[in-house]
C-alpha cells in the first residue's frame, strides 16, 4: 500500500523512517503556497468536494437508500474501483471465502456491484448526493474561519499555557478553541443551576484540558510524522538542527491554511478531531453536571472532608473508552479527597458488596473489605482504591487467603476477565475493582471450539476462566508466553509481539520504530514494605481461603439462592464477546494515514471483524455494532443483565435470544451442583496452575524418595490396589458432560513452559493414553465402573475424531504427539481385542487412511510424534486385524525414515534442521528409530529397514559415553559438541524417554532379529546404570521409576543375576509411592492425569507389573495380548 500525494506516491515505509531517495520528486504546487493571510471565508476550500470522501459506507449506504440506488455513474473509475474491491476480497477472511464476503455484503444490505460502484464514486457525486454541508465540516469551518472566540482571556491563558507543553497539538487550535468556548459556556451554565458547585469555575478547564492528548494525539501523530518526513526530503524545512527544524514544521502546521489542506487531505481524520472534540466537550460537562447533581449525596456516603479545596485533577483514561469516549475516571481535589467516576451501573458492583458482608457475618476469615459505593443507575461513584505495601508477613498471608476466598466467589458467580488490571492490592486486602464481567454469559451460538475436539467444559466451567489463576497467553517454542492474571501478571515479563514505539521525538527524524514490549507494573501484588512477595510461597493460603468459602456457599446454598442472587437479576454487566486487546489493535491501525483520505479504506479496516466468525458463528451477529463503536474511537462494549438472554450495544442497539439461557440461571447451576468433587477438582487445577508459573526442564530431578521409603511388598494384589487408587482418581478428576469425557492435565508447550490444558487425543496426556488405562484396570480388577468410564473415553474420542478428520493440519502423525492420529490407532487396536469388538478395527483402519500424506510432511521421525510411533501404532493393528494395506503403511513410515536420514561421523540421524544434532534414546531419538525399523524388519524381512536401524545404532554406540556408562541427552546442541567432552557439555538422564533405560529396553526387546555379543553388552550397561542411579525422581512412566521398573523386569530374565536388587528397587519404589502418593514426571512433581507422566501412566505401569501376561508394554507399543 502506498500513501497517496498529489503527483507523489509515498510508500508505508516512509512514516516508520525508511524513505526512497525518490520521495523528493516533484509535489503539488499548492501545498508550498502558504494560504494563511487570505480570508479562509472567501477561499473555496469548504466547497471541495474532498471533504466528503469521509462518508462511511454505512451512510453512503443510507443516502443510496434515499435516492432509491439511483447513481449517475458517468465519471466513475471503474478500473481503480475494480482493483480496490478486489482487495477488499482478497483480506483476510475473505480469501477463498466468497460465501463469507457475500454476508458480509448482506449485513449492509448490498451486492458486489453496488459496493463496487460506490468505490469507484468520486467525491463530487457524493456531494451532490449529499446536498447539506455535514455537520463536522461546519463545524470545521467556524473554527478555522474564528468565528468561536473567547469570551475569558484567562481560558486563553490556560490554552496557551496548556499548548506550550503540547506542540503537536499547536496546530489544532483554532479546534481546541471552538471546543473550549463550548465548554466554558456549558460550565457557566451550570454555575446557573446549582447553588454548590464542588469545583473553581475559573480553573476547572486545566485539568480538563489535560485529557486531550489522550483523545487527539492517537488520531493525528502518525499522519503529522508522515507530512514531517515527506517536508525534511523535499528540504521545506528551515533550521540548523533536527529539533529545530522539527519546529519549523510544527509552526508551518499552525498557519490555518496550511492545517487545512493537511485535513482536506486527510478528510478522515480532520472528521475524527472534530468528533473527538465534540466527545471530550460532552463527556466533561456529563460529568461536571453529574457531580454537582450528586454532591450532597456524595458528601453523605463518602468521607469527603468538610473543606475539599479545588478540583485540581481529573485523569479519564483510567479504562477503555466507551459510548462516545466514556471512562473511568478519578477526581482528586486539592485536599487530596479523591473519588472514581464510573460511567455505567453499579448495581452489580453495589450487590457483590452485600455477597461480601454476608460471607465476613458467615465466619469468613480473615473478613473482607466492603467498598462505599453510591449507584446512579446509568452511572455511579465509588471510593477510591490506594495501592499500599503490607508491612507483616501476617498481612501477606492474610492477603492471600482472601484471595482464595474471591476466587470462589467469582467461581460461583461465573465470572471472567479478572487479569491483573482489575484488582489493587491496599495492604492486607486484595479489591476487586472491575465487576463487570460477573455474570458472564456464553454464546447461545453453534460455539466450535478452536481446538477442536477438546471438551470446552474443563476450561469454561472452572476456575481458570475467571483469570485470576496464572496462566501464560502467545506461548509458542520460541517465546515464553505472558501471564497477565490477577494472580501473576509479574512486570516485566517480555511480550512476544514487537510494539510500535515512537522514536526521536521532537526531532524531524520522529519515526515509530519496533521495540520489544514489557508488561508494565501492576498495582495487584502485594509488597511486604519495599520487597516484591512471591505468590507460589501462598499457595496453601489460597487452598484454605478457596475451600473456605467454598464450603460457606455449599452449606449455605439455599440462602444464597433464595435472598442474595435474585438482586443481581437486573443489574447490568458486560459481555465479553472478544479479547479487548484485539479491538485496541485494530482501532491503532485505523488512525493510519492510509485510511485517512476515503472512509471506504477505513471500513475494509474494519471487516478484519469478520475474522472468527467461523468459530463463533455469533459474533456475525454483532459486527454491525462493532464497527459502530470503532468509528466513534471506542472500544466496543455489549452488555446484558443476568436474567435476560438479551445482548445490547452501546448505542441501545438490541439482539433477543442472542443467548441460550439467562446467565443467573447457569449460576443457579453452578452453585446447585457445588459438592466436594467438584471441590476437589478446583483445588486441584489451583495447584496445577500454579506448577505452570515456575518454568523449567523436563529433565527430571532426584528426589528424597527411594533413601526414605520402607519397603513394600509388590505382590499382585498391593499393586493392584494401587492401580485402583490411580484408576479412583481419575474418576474424581474427569470432567463429564451429556456422556462426553475430558480431563485438564498439566501439558508441555515447550522445553520450559507447562500449560493447563483439556487433554489431547494422544497418548501421552491425552484421552487416548488415560482410556487406555481405565480399559485394563477395569478388564484386570473385573470393576465395571473403570470399563464404564474407558468407553466413554473412548466414545468421546471417536466423535472427537469426526470433527478433526475434517482438519487433518490439527492432527499429528506419532502416538504420543498432539493429537496423534497412530495414538488412537494404538487404542482402537486393544480396546477391539479386550472387548471383543470388531468395529472398533475398522474404525482404526479408517484412521489410518489419514497417514501417508502426514508422513509425507513429518520432520519430528521419532516415537514419540513421529513416523517412528507410527510403524509401532500399525504394527499394533496389524496383529489383531492383518491386512496389506495396514502393512504397506507402516514400510511408507520406514521408507520415509530411510530417505531423512542424515550421514554423521558415524551412523546416521534424524534431526528436522540441519544445525540440530540427531538424539540419541527412545522417545526421541535413533534407539526408537532403530526399534521400530528392526520390528518391522522382523515382519517383513526388508533388509533395507534393518541396514539402516544398524546404522542408527552405530551412531548412539558413538555418541555413548563410557565415562558416564550412558548415552547423553543432546537436546539443545550442535553438531559442534562432538568437538568437546560430551561428559561435561551434555545432562545425563536414565529414563525411557533419553538415556540408558529406554535404550535397554528397545535393544531388549529386538534380540530376537539382533542378538550379539555388543547388544547384550549394552543392555547389560543399561541394566547397571538404571539400577545404580535410575531411581529416586518420581512415578512417572516416562522419566520415573515406574518407567525404569519396566525395564529392569524385562532384563532380569536375560540377567537373573541381578533379580534380588531388582526386587528390593520394586518394593521401594512401591513404598514411596505409598507414602507420598502419586509423583508425576512435572516440575515439582505436581499431579496430572496423563498416562506418560501423570497418574494414568503411574497406575499402568503397577497394574503391567501385577498382570504382564494380561498388560502389554505401552512403552514398547505392545500389541494386544487378550483375543
């Protein structure tokens, strides 16, 4: 996109600093003439027909109604116009969408010819069209033709004072004067009609002139700095430095014609100062005129001192902007008496005060803090909130516990949005200051979920929808993600995205220029005197003040029912239809320039709204009012009360039904089906979210376990208790709905960075891994509440599936990988076997139709996520339910292996980039590869697939360490480490995923295609070393104990000699487990439900060790054993 001068086509990159030498060509010649000294009445500038080109889209729409779409089209560019609409077209989320673009067109009741015609209407049409001058322009006119003067030299003097500090906005005074003269005559009329007047008349204007560079400065820079930039290459400047040049263009701007044909370019944005004006203008007498109707009133509820002193500051801004420039703001007088204004009701703010003194008169301690609050109905006042540091750890703990208590509060009353702008730590006690989110309903709308299949029950219906709870937003492999929760939201934290920052201010070298962001500082933490306090040495305070009232509002149920929730019927609340953030970006981006000259480009701007719509069908529903708000330089608000199933917009606008049920009645629900389960549930996805805030490796740590255990008998029967125990669990931690299942585990996004997430279809964490489990408890303990449970795992999977095999970029190719498609191909293989169910085959079968072309895009290669895990998934299938094809798709997963291998220095490796280095071990290295080709090879006798396993093997016999006695964990290096001494530049693990255990047991478990004196070696090397150092980190399958038991019950039989300190490890290992519970594989040993590192897999691994005839090894991707 270019910027558009007379005769001069400027690219973007000129405002951001970067100028083609081409840019100083020729320019209009009018634009150097200087106009100032002519009568602006008599200059023809208000008869351009330019001005016009500011008519929205919506209002030409209006005027084409009115002329019955009649349009003299003899001058039109239908060319250029061509162009643009295909532009149009061609945005996202048009782009191969053109049902999509036909709605959108619908929604302002056009076709594609129509909107192509009023692209290609030039302005003059328009005018004619239009007939009366608009208002703005008018507006304009009087301005800058001075026909608004002052009446008070002092206000002058304030303006001009005001101007001194604020040069960019020099150049708009004969706007901020007209606005000014509006002003003051408005506040003498108010001095008119009340006796007590709580400000000085005389002075009032300085505070209030304050907010105008909020309110002007978004709007205009970006076009002044372009017009700067443009000046400084054509040389228009004068001035022997930077500053001063960049004030010669500041003085140039203030001659009134020079400005003027700056915004008859620009008629867009000339059109948004005025209106912004005629905001702040109206906006400021509301509340001017609000606070002398209320002062008795507000003198009565607050503690506003007997002589207040004058109104000295007023900071609007304290929030988004609303309905025409609306905010919060705080009102200080000179006495230091401070008060917020809120420009809406504050019933329900009013009514959750009341739910506070009812839980401190319930026993709640220690009590809550109650708010004075005096509620005007359409808007209110509020006392104002002091951030304070706690001066003892007494306060901090205090502090904390009340949280806890306010997190289930907020659980009840279904709320959300409670990031770390909507809460102030003062003291002891935490406040909530935003409760507009309360309440907050879903949509009544076909809501897909964007992940797919994923149950929205376990996020929606939990704690962690409320925000408080840490939790880290735009994670991704390369970057950390961000926790904005009231809970976290620790400042400083890098955000992912480079923010646009303005450079060289002053100067007329001023550009925008990207920075990385920072989350700044929020009032929310507390702070023990000077010292920041760290929030995960409170978690025990928060699980007492959540259970605390928790427990108030279950015993107390009905009262809360019955008397308190009934007055929230009515009060108003907001719906939170789309991340605010998004609405703010996009109102940036439509003060550029170029979408400052013709409204149309401004409107196309907008129609990135359409974007989501195919996930939240709904929101189609209210992009009309969306757009209404964005022009009008708002943040879009939509609100509704809790008994209604009626969504408003700001301008009164009204959608029925847009609702499935009255938001009070899923409180009603919420609160109706409080019990201990669900108790126990909250509790446990607190700690879980907590886990997430300490970032860190996988590699496990060794723990006091093994050294302090007693020694547990593993007989059949112990451990099949304990596999109940996991199986118990589980069913205390699913999240049911309509028959569907889901859990929350703790997941891995990243080497360092663990999220809470509704389980994946995989293995690892997913449904498929935990229904795996429930399966063969219930077929090993004969309990039908386990089986009962499995199949609705494996129901809610299947249907699942549907959905996703629709999306197959959403699906992975290995069985342990998200949304591993050969995962549920694993499943499917043994739940047909242990149930005897036939069909569950061929549904596995079609699943499997899905891989070739994922294979074909694979560059993961190992078990885990990879082509690897396939061959092992296949083969499953393939020895229940033979066929060729399952077959031919496991040599495609083998003959794409062969043609990514890479030749190292010894044997090959697979490795997606050229500058990672191959791993070697199980999961994720060339010992699974090697297992997967030799087991294939063993079925089909392809020496091809077993030359190339030997050659992954040569290469861990080179990378493998004799020092060490195990193989390294190369995660994270590069070839160059070869160079070095791997003993002191690789981490060692013992474990199935990486190092000697998982190499044992895939080296094991091939002898029988490659037995030789070198791999028994190895297997007894990897034997020694599990047994001296493999034990002790947790309970974990993939990188614990129970992991490595799998593996030491297997090499026992080739080495019996070792089975006496085998036993012993086994019952030791038993006996922590008794001890300390469940330890899964995640930093801190925190609990989740998945089978590689949770309590799934911990469960799977006791029950394999009490039926290993009955339990295959998952860990090797065993077959069924039951047919």
């Amino acid at each position: 996109m270019f910027y558009r001068h007379p005769n001069l086509f400027v690219h973007r990159d000129v405002w951001q600093g970067n100028f083609p030498l081409s840019c100083t060509a020729e320019r209009r010649e009018y634009m150097q003439e200087s106009i100032s000294k002519r009568q602006l009445s008599k200059y023809p500038v208000w008869q351009h027909a330019s001005w016009y080109a500011a008519i929205s889209l919506k209002e030409r729409v209006a005027l084409q109604n009115m002329s019955n779409g009649a349009i003299e089209q003899s001058h039109f560019e239908m060319g250029m116009a061509q162009s643009r609409l295909d532009e149009w077209k061609e945005q996202a989320p048009f782009r191969h969408d053109t049902e999509l673009f036909l709605r959108r067109l619908a929604l302002d009741g056009l076709t594609e010819q129509e909107l192509l015609t009023m692209l290609a209407e030039p302005a003059h049409s328009l005018q004619t069209r239009v007939g009366v001058r608009p208002e703005w322009v008018e507006r304009l006119r009087s301005a800058f033709e001075a026909r608004d003067q002052a009446d008070d030299t002092l206000e002058l003097t304030f303006l001009e004072e005001f101007l001194k500090n604020q040069a960019l906005l020099s150049p708009m005074k004969p706007l901020l004067v007209q606005a000014l003269v509006r002003l003051s005559k408005g506040i003498h009329a108010l001095s008119q009609r009340y006796t007590v007047v709580p400000f000085e008349l005389k002075t009032i204007c300085v505070p209030l002139l304050s907010q105008l560079p909020g309110r002007l400065l978004p709007r205009f820079l970006k076009t002044f700095v372009l017009e700067l930039n443009v000046a400084r290459l054509e040389e228009k400047l004068t001035g022997e430095t930077s500053e001063e040049r960049f004030q010669d263009f500041v003085r140039q701007l203030c001659e009134p014609g020079r400005m003027l044909l700056l915004l008859e370019e620009y008629n867009v944005l000339a059109r948004l100062l005025v209106e912004a004006l005629d905001q702040w203008v109206e906006t400021s007498l509301e509340l001017l005129e609000r606070l002398c109707a209320d002062w008795a009133e507000i003198c009565a509820t607050f503690a506003v001192p007997t002589t207040p002193g004058a109104l000295v500051d007023i900071q609007t801004g304290k929030g988004d902007t609303h309905r025409g420039g609306r905010s919060v703001t705080v009102l200080t007088w000179s006495s230091g008496f401070q008060l917020v204004y809120k420009p809406r009701s504050l019933a329900v703010d009013v009514h959750f005060q009341e739910l506070l003194a009812w839980l401190n008169e319930a026993g709640f301690q220690p009590a809550f803090r109650t708010l004075r609050i005096l509620d005007r109905k359409s808007y209110g006042w509020m006392e104002f909130v002091r951030c304070q540091s706690c001066t003892l750890e007494e306060e901090v703990e205090r502090f904390y516990r009340r949280q806890g208590g306010y997190l289930a509060l907020l659980y009840a009353l279904e709320a959300a949005d409670f990031h770390f702008e909507n809460l102030i730590a003062a003291g002891e006690h935490p406040i909530l200051i935003d409760l507009e989110a309360l309440f907050q309903p879903r949509l009544s709308m076909q809501a897909v979920v964007e992940q797919g299949f994923i149950d929205p029950e376990c996020i929606d219906r939990s704690v962690l929808r409320i925000g408080l709870l840490p939790y880290r937003m735009w994670s991704s492999e390369q970057a950390t993600g961000v926790d904005i929760s009231g809970l976290g939201g620790q400042a400083g934290q890098v955000v992912p995205t480079m923010i646009p920052k303005w450079a060289e201010v002053g100067t007329d070298q001023m550009r925008l220029r990207k920075e990385q962001g920072r989350l700044a500082a929020g009032q929310h933490r507390p702070k023990l005197g000077e010292q920041d306090v760290d929030t995960l040495s409170y978690q025990d305070a928060i699980l007492e003040g959540f259970t605390t009232v928790y427990r108030i509002l279950m015993e107390r149920r009905e009262e809360l029912l019955e008397r308190l929730l009934p007055s929230f019927e009515n009060a108003e609340i907001r719906c939170v239809l789309r991340p605010t953030f998004l609405y703010g970006v996009l109102l940036i981006d439509s003060f550029h320039p170029d979408v400052l000259r013709d409204a149309l480009e401004r409107d196309r701007l907008f129609d990135r709204l359409w974007i989501g719509v195919h996930q939240r069908p709904a929101l189609e529903q209210v992009i009309a009012f969306e757009r209404a708000d964005l022009w009008r330089g708002d943040i879009p608000v939509f609100t509704t009360t809790p008994g209604s199933c009626t969504l408003a917009s700001s301008s009164g606008g009204c959608i029925e039904h847009f609702f499935a049920e009255p938001t009070l009645t899923a409180t009603r629900r919420v609160i109706q089906n409080l019990n201990k389960n669900d108790l126990e549930r909250q509790c446990w996805i607190i700690r879980a979210s907590f886990a997430t805030m300490a970032l860190g490796s996988d590699r496990p740590k060794r723990r006091a376990m093994l050294s302090t255990s007693a020694r547990v008998s593993s007989t059949p029967e112990r451990l099949l208790a304990e596999a109940r125990r996991a199986g118990d669990r589980l069913n205390e931690l699913v999240f049911l709905n309509k028959g569907a299942v889901s859990w929350l585990g703790v997941t891995p996004i990243s080497d360092r960075e663990w999220h809470v997430l509704p389980a994946d279809l995989d293995l690892y964490g997913g449904v498929a891994g935990i229904t795996l489990f429930l399966a063969y408890l219930g077929a090993v303990s004969g309990e039908e509440r386990y089986t009962t449970l499995a199949r609705q795992g494996q129901e809610s999977l299947t249907s699942r599936l549907k959905w996703l095999k629709e999306r197959p970029a959403a699906l992975g190719v290995g069985p342990f990988g998200g949304n591993g498609v050969s995962g549920c191909i694993y499943l499917l293989s043994h739940l047909g076997a242990l149930w005897n169910e036939p069909k569950l085959y061929r549904e596995a079968e079609a699943l499997a139709d899905l891989l070739p072309e994922m294979v074909e895009h694979d560059e993961l290669y190992d078990i885990i996520g990879g082509a690897a895990g396939g061959i092992g998934a296949l083969l499953s299938l393939y020895a229940v339910a033979p066929s060729e094809k399952i077959l031919s798709l496991a040599c495609l997963c083998a003959d794409h292996l062969l043609s990514k291998a890479r030749t190292m220095r010894r044997g090959v490796g697979w490795s997606a980039q050229e500058e990672q280095v191959p791993l070697a071990g199980f999961a994720h290295g060339n010992a699974g590869i090697a297992w997967a080709l030799l087991r294939l090879y063993a079925l089909t006798r392809e020496e091809r697939f077993q030359r190339m396993a030997l050659q992954a093997i040569a290469y861990e016999r080179f990378v493998f360490s004799e020092t060490r006695q195990n193989w390294p964990d190369l995660r994270g290096h590069s070839a160059s480490i070869f160079d070095q001494a791997l003993e002191r530049s690789c981490s060692f693990m013992i474990a199935w995923c990486h190092g000697a255990s998982g190499i044992g047991l895939g080296r094991l478990d091939t002898l029988d295609v490659l037995d030789d004196a070198e791999t028994r070696a190895e297997i007894e090397c990897a034997l020694r070393t599990t047994l001296e150092n493999g034990f002790g980190f947790n309970h974990s399958i993939c990188h614990g104990d129970i992991g490595n038991l799998e593996f030491l019950r297997a090499a026992v039989k080739r080495f019996p000699s070792y089975a006496e300190r085998v036993r012993e490890v086994e019952e030791r290992v038993l006996g922590s487990l008794v001890e300390q519970n469940f330890v899964s594989g995640l930093p801190n040993g925190v609990e989740t439900p998945g089978l590689m590192v949770g309590v799934a897999g911990s469960g799977y691994g006791l029950l394999r060790l009490a039926a290993p005839e009955l339990v295959p090894s998952v860990l090797l991707l065993a077959p069924p054993r039951v047919l």
